[in-house]
C-alpha cells in the first residue's frame, strides 16, 4: 500500500471501483494554486520554529514552485489512484525529495489542509465576484447619464403605475448590486480564518505556530476551535447563498427586459450581438442571452440547496460527505461570473426605442397618484383625494383621454375648488417633477443619486447638472 499516504495500516489493495468512487482530482485540481500557496507557508512556519530545517524548507518551496509552473504548463499527470489534488502534489516532492519531501505534511491534516485551500479559493473567488459586480453597477450609471431625460412608466403588478426617470429605473439595480457586494464583504471576514493547524479534529503536540501562517497567507485570524474549524463549511454556503441572490437579481433584471424588448412593449433593443436566431423561423431574433441568465439561476439555486442538504445531518469533525462540496461551490461561482461578465456589455449597448416610450407614456394614467397628492396638499383628507381621483380616471376613461386633456370644468365637477394649477400637476413630464422625496424619481434626486454612484465607483462625472425645476416650485408649495 506504500502508493497511499494513508495506507500504512491496510493489508489489502483498493478495489478500482472503489478508487473511481472516491477520487475528487478531477475536479478539486482546481484548488492547486492555492494548495501549493498554502503548502509553502506552512513549510516556512516548520523551519522557523525547527520542526524542519532552513534548508529543508527551501527545497521544499522550490520543489512546490515546480510542480506549480508544470501543472500550469499543462505537463502535471492527474490519475484516480492518488484521489485529490493534494496528495498529487505531495507525491510530486516525495518523488523529487524524498524524505524532505514527506516532511511537507508535519503537523496537519488533509482536513484543515483542504478547509484552508478552500478559505483561499473562496477568498479570491469573492473578490472575481464583487469586481464583476462593480462592473456591471459602472455599466447602470455610465447609461444613466445618457438616458437622464427619459421617462419610462413605472409597473407594479405589470399594470403600469407611476411615471419613472429612466436612469431611476437604472440605479435601482446599483442598489441591489450593492447589497450583494456587502454580504459578499461579509462572507469574506467570515472566509478569512485560518483553519491550517487544527490538525485532523483536536490541534497538535508539535509546536507550530499557527500566526506566522496566517500572517504569511493575510489571514485575518485564527479558527479558534480545532473541532469546529475541520467540519465548518458554513463560509462555502454563505457564499453560495450570496452567489444565487446575485443570480435572482440579474434573472429579474433579465425577466424585465425580455419582456421590454418584445414587439408587444417594444421599449428595447437588444443588441444583436447578444441575440441569437431561429433555425426554421428567419424572422426571429431571440434574447437568448438573457433567457440563459435567467434559466441558469436554477441551477445556481439547486446549488446552494445542495450543499444546505450536504452538512444538514453531518456530526463534528471531518466527515467524507464534505468532499462533494466543491463542484456545486465550483459550479454557482463559474455560473454567476459567467452571467456577469456578459450582463455589462449588455447593459451597456441596448438602446431604448425612445420613440415608442413616448407614444405611450400618457397611457394608463401615470399622473393619477400626482393629482391626488396635489388634492392632499390643498386640505383634502387622503380617502377623500383617492375617491375624487378615481371619478376622475373613470370619467377619463369613457371620454378615452388622459387626465391632463379633461376640461377645467370636467375636473371641478369632482372637486369645485379646483383651478388652472391643477394643470401643472397633470401629464408625466409635470408628474414627474412633482416628486420631491428622498431616494425618488425626482429630477434633482435622480441627479443625487447618480452623483453619489459616480463617486462612489470612481466615475469622472459630468459638468455639473443645474437642478430641474419641480411643480411644487412652479406653485410656490
């Protein structure tokens, strides 16, 4: 058994189909970077406190920096009977150094060796994640600034609502990108322990120092129980919970424009870059891009479920089950990334139909809830205002006109006191100077908002924006 590291004990071979059962290399040799990284660190903390000697150490290191620089070039043989990728790469020095070689694996376990490999994995793959995200909330202002003059209808239920500045359509997205960069900041705190050192489940007799690894691998501190660090996965599934929020927004920010770019909306071109055709229909031009986005949210979802079920029952310490929770962390991190580094282009390059959101901006009533608010700022009780409005878009409705084409004495029949200012009020372009609240729609909220996004991404912003005039100041309120 001496092609085992663990195989001191058996006297019998493993059966191959057991060997196939067990193997992970094939798809945790992704971790080989940071499994050689942490590798060096932990031989550099042997030699320092004499557990190997200085020169040990550098044949070490030099011997890791090899085997790196082959797998790399592709020259490194991957086989099942060694099972995952940390036993290759200690194979690899044995095979190079010998005995100083199986001095490598002094005072720790494949148990808080791999939870360290993973930790680093994790790490870097949050900061990949978070620059993605930064990337795609640039693409929302860098658009804003172009779209500042549009004003879309805004929806709930998919009825249309409230009239909408268009780049306020667009930071709302920053916004939900935020949050997803602060709970990935978070998991990252939670990530950045060290685990290397807590040995197979209860510490060591030898005297490492586990704050010289940390130190060298910038962790921001040591797992503080031995038992608790060798089963702890709770940072792979926090981070695949923020990975599969991050997907649940982009297949809603997908949903909304697979619908907006339909002949039926017609607010959106995609750009066709980003489109796809039909096979049988030549006509067609498929958002297949988005579909994708959204459709693989699935599976980013079924992944965090899974690893949810992985852990559910698992008693302390290190358990096998642990070995299926890299390709469904592998596989949310590649899927996500993959979603955006194509939604920043995207987002970038689709063109509103302007001319097809104009025409039918005064549909559906957008300033109705403008009206009953200009009624409560003249003394009008809010139920009262409701019912008055909604008299109002009846009557308008039968008449199959908008709000701001009923006559002055249409509009006193419903309330006598009524006179001209109510015009100011009425149409969107009015309603939406109307707005006056913090974190609005508001012309000069909007330009607060996509100020404050340009700061904050480092945007060079353009000249300053001279603040629009609302109705409340045309009326003097």
């Amino acid at each position: 058994m001496s092609d085992k590291p663990w195989g001191g004990v058996f006297s019998e071979a493993t059966d191959r189909r057991v060997e196939k059962f067990t193997e992970s290399v094939s798809f945790d040799r992704r971790l080989y970077a940071h499994d050689i990284r942490c590798s060096a660190a932990h031989a550099q903390m042997l030699a320092k406190v004499g557990l190997i000697t200085d020169d040990e150490c550098h044949q070490i290191v030099q011997a890791l920096d090899d085997v790196r620089q082959q797998i790399e070039q592709g020259h490194f043989a991957f086989s099942v009977e060694l099972e995952d990728v940390h036993m290759h790469i200690e194979r690899a020095l044995v095979d190079r150094l010998g005995d100083v070689g199986r001095k490598l694996h002094t005072a720790r376990s494949r148990n808080d060796q791999v939870s360290t490999d993973l930790r680093l994995w994790v790490r870097d793959a949050i900061d990949q994640i978070d620059a993605a995200l930064a990337a795609v909330q640039r693409a929302w202002v860098v658009r804003s600034a172009g779209d500042r003059e549009v004003i879309l209808a805004g929806y709930t239920h998919l009825r249309r609502a409230q009239p909408v500045l268009a780049p306020h359509y667009w930071l709302a997205y920053c916004e939900k990108f935020q949050r997803d960069r602060e709970r990935l900041a978070d998991c990252r705190r939670r990530t950045n322990v060290l685990s290397l050192g807590t040995a197979a489940l209860a510490g060591t007799t030898l005297p490492i120092d586990r704050q010289e690894v940390a130190d060298r691998l910038q962790f921001d501190g040591l797992a503080g129980n031995s038992l608790d660090a060798s089963s702890d996965r709770d940072f792979i599934i926090e981070f695949a919970f923020v990975l599969a929020l991050v997907a649940e927004h982009l297949s809603a920010w997908a949903e909304e424009w697979i619908l907006w770019s339909t002949t039926e909306f017609d607010f959106l071109r995609l750009p066709q870059a980003f489109c796809t055709g039909s096979s049988i229909m030549p006509q067609k031009i498929n958002p297949d891009v988005l579909e994708l986005i959204r459709g693989k949210t699935a599976r980013v979802i079924g992944n965090l479920t899974r690893l949810l079920v992985l852990v559910k029952g698992l008693p302390l310490a290190y358990n096998r089950d642990l070995q299926e929770d890299k390709e469904p962390l592998f596989d949310s991190f590649d899927t996500v990334l993959a979603c955006l580094e194509l939604a920043a282009p995207l987002i970038e390059q689709a063109q509103l139909n302007r001319t097809a959101i104009a025409a039918r901006l005064e549909e559906g009533f957008l300033d109705a809830t403008t009206l009953m608010e200009y009624l409560i700022r003249r003394g009008r009780p809010q139920r009262t205002a409701h019912d008055l409005v909604g008299n109002l878009v009846r009557a308008a409705s039968e008449r199959g006109v908008p709000l701001a084409q009923l006559s002055l004495e249409e509009l006193r029949q419903c309330d006598p006191d009524l006179d001209e200012s109510v015009y100011q009020v009425l149409g969107t372009q009015n309603a939406v100077a109307a707005f006056v609240s913090f974190g609005s729609t508001a012309p000069a909220e909007v330009d607060k908002q996509l100020e404050r996004w340009r700061q904050k991404l480092g945007i060079p912003g353009n000249d300053q924006i001279e603040p629009a005039e609302t109705a409340q100041d045309k009326l003097g309120l």
